[in-house]
C-alpha cells in the first residue's frame, strides 16, 4: 500500500513489524528521560503491551458496511474511494466547513499510540496506532463555550458498500462523545497502524479511536463531526437501546443482557487459549474513572 501521508514508514523501509520494534526501543529511551507524555507514560507504566500482528489487525474486523462477516470488511473495502476526503466540522464552532484531509493532517503531529481494543462481543486486540489527538483536530474549527457533545457520521456510499443495501443497521454509523470524553488525551483520530496508511476494513483514511469504550463506539471513516449542546444518537444504541448504551464504557461488571462482559479472548492466542480478564475502562482507569465520578455506571452503561 502507498504511503500518502505522515505515516512515515514505507514497506521499502522494513517489516511493519521490524519498525515497530525499533520504535520501542526508542520509546524505552524516551521513556527514560522523562520526555514522553501523559499516554505515553501509562502505556509504558502497564503491562507491556504485546501488539497483535498486522495480519490479525487487518483481517478480523467489524465494518458492517461492507457485511456482517469478520472477512468480509477485507474482502470488500477496497471498493471505498478515499481520495479525495474531506470531514465537515460544523454545529457549534467557529469555523465550520469542509476540512480536506491532506489540510488536517499538514496541521496535526502524527504519533503511535498503543492501545488495547476491546469489542463488546467479548473479543480484542492490541493496535498499534498512528494518529492524532481529536482535540487538536476539533481546534482547527474552534469549539463554541456551549458545546457539549460531539456527533460523529460515517460516509454512506451505496455503490462502494456492499453492506448498506441490507437494514442492519439505520445507515449512516453514527457515534457520539460528550465533549469532555472527546477532549481527553487518549482520545485519538487513527490515520496508520503499524506506521502504514490506514487499510480501508480499518476505516481509512481516519477514524475514532476512544480506547476505554467498547470499540463500536470508534466510528471508521468519518466525514462528519457536529458540536452539539444535546447528547446525539448514536447507531448501536438506536438499534437495540437495552444493550448498548450512549456510553458503552468497557466495564467488567455490567454484563451484556446476552452474555458476560468480565473476561475477553485475545485474538491470536489461538483457539483454544485462556481467556482473560477485562479490565475496568480497559485499563484505563487512573487516565479516565474521574470522567465518571458520581456516575451509577450501571445505570449509565
Ligand atoms: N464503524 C463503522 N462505520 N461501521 C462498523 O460496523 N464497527 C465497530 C467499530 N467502528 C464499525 C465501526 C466495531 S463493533 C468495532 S469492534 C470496531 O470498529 C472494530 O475496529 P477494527 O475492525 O479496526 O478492529
């Protein structure tokens, strides 16, 4: 795959995989001079983090755009066009309009953020993302004082998906934030994985990445994002209200009304390895719990 934008490695360059172990060796130095951020720092300060390969990230994925199946999205997202691209930033900021994406990504410092996804289907992985902060994105536009919500909305293109003639879900995917989950440093915009562009299944050419949620509510080639002053619906949560809820934080002990939510299966352990234990806000407790404070997270699920 071309290298477009700032995901600077190239497959000239070396394996995906032989880069990225060079960049920990790299962040093990940072890390030791005290330079790194607060992300970085939690990253660093868990347990190691063992990426999963790029064949696991790329294959096994949830598009239902592209059909229901875990291939599927890799078999048909090739069909999306993804350049040109822009995002429409509007609602309540200063500046709204039509942001094209080559104009965001010369504005934003592209850097890898390694972090665990969790699916609400009780299975996950761990990604080794480029991106950027949404924050920094959204401040290109300029969010008004009474903003409280984020909307976001994927692009629906009926003659590039496949998917969307069936009624799985109301088309567009839309998700939502309340602006200070937006706003939080973990919060980022995906543009690489293994320091190669985005692959279409993935959701090219950017797409939310809000770790500590299950990971539906990380929206994939989005075209829209609205400031709002009222909660927005969001897709999972219009389709079946009792299951999924605007917050979707990942939490070990609210159960799905279908099935545990305490432990998940590692994609690439193999089939018959053990399952492990879900961890409160997926192991981001100490960076997001005060997000939440005085919250019946069970109500609030
Ligand atoms: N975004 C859109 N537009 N459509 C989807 O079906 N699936 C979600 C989320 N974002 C989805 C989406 C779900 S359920 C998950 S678990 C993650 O994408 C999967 O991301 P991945 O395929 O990159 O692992």
């Amino acid at each position: 795959m071309a290298n477009r934008w700032k995901n600077t490695l190239t497959e000239r360059d070396v394996t995906p995989e032989a880069a990225f172990l060079n960049r920990r060796q790299l962040m093990a130095g940072v890390a030791g001079l005290g330079l790194m951020g607060a992300a970085g720092r939690a990253q660093a300060e868990g347990e190691d983090l063992e990426p999963n390969s790029w064949e696991d990230i790329t294959s096994y994925n949830n598009y239902y755009e592209f059909g229901t199946d875990k291939g599927d999205p890799k078999r048909y997202a090739d069909a999306l066009t993804i350049d040109p691209w822009s995002v429409r930033i509007d609602g309540m900021v200063d500046r709204p309009g039509d942001y094209a994406f080559e104009d965001i990504m010369a504005q934003m410092t592209v850097e890898e953020r390694i972090y665990r996804l969790r699916c609400v289907e009780a299975w996950s992985m761990v990604v080794p993302w480029n991106g950027f902060e949404l924050a920094d994105m959204l401040a290109l536009a300029g969010v008004q004082s009474g903003a409280k919500f984020v909307a976001f909305e994927t692009v629906l293109r009926e003659d590039e998906m496949r998917g969307v003639s069936r009624p799985v879900l109301d088309w567009p995917y839309i998700e939502g934030l309340r602006l200070d989950e937006a706003m939080h440093p973990l919060t980022i915009m995906a543009t690489g994985i293994y320091g190669r562009d985005i692959p279409n299944q993935n959701g090219a050419p950017l797409r939310l990445v809000v770790p500590w949620k299950y990971g539906f509510k990380s929206i994939k080639s989005v075209v829209r994002i609205t400031l709002t002053d009222t909660q927005p619906p969001t897709s999972w949560n219009k389709a079946a209200p009792r299951e999924y809820g605007f917050y979707s934080n990942v939490n070990p002990n609210v159960d799905h009304p279908r099935w545990s939510q305490a432990t998940e299966r590692r994609i690439g352990g193999g089939l018959f390895s053990a399952r492990i234990e879900t961890k409160m806000f997926n192991g981001y407790e100490e960076e997001v719990a005060s997000l939440y404070k005085g919250m019946d997270l069970t109500k609030n699920f």
